[in-house]
C-alpha cells in the first residue's frame, strides 16, 4: 500500500507540473500576441 501511495504522489505532483507548464505556455503565448501592436510599432519607431 505503501508503494502505491507514493507512485500517486508522483502522479499527482507530475500531473501538477504538467498542468502548469501548459498554463505558462498559453500565458506566455498570450502576452506575446496581445503586447504584438505595441511591440511592433515601438519597432518601428526605433528602425525607422
């Protein structure tokens, strides 16, 4: 019972992480896409 309790620990604690990283995936993903406009014209501004 022991063992099994423990490979559901790592189950659970890599499910976790898993489940995060995605999150910061989709956030990062998200920042990019949304501060695009401004990053571009910034850009623009400097190069030209």
């Amino acid at each position: 019972m022991k063992t099994q309790s423990r490979f559901m620990d790592n189950v659970k604690s890599s499910y976790l992480v898993i489940v995060i990283a995605a999150l910061g995936v989709f956030a990062f993903i998200s920042a990019v896409l949304i501060a695009w406009p401004a990053l571009a014209y910034i850009g623009s501004k400097l190069f030209n």
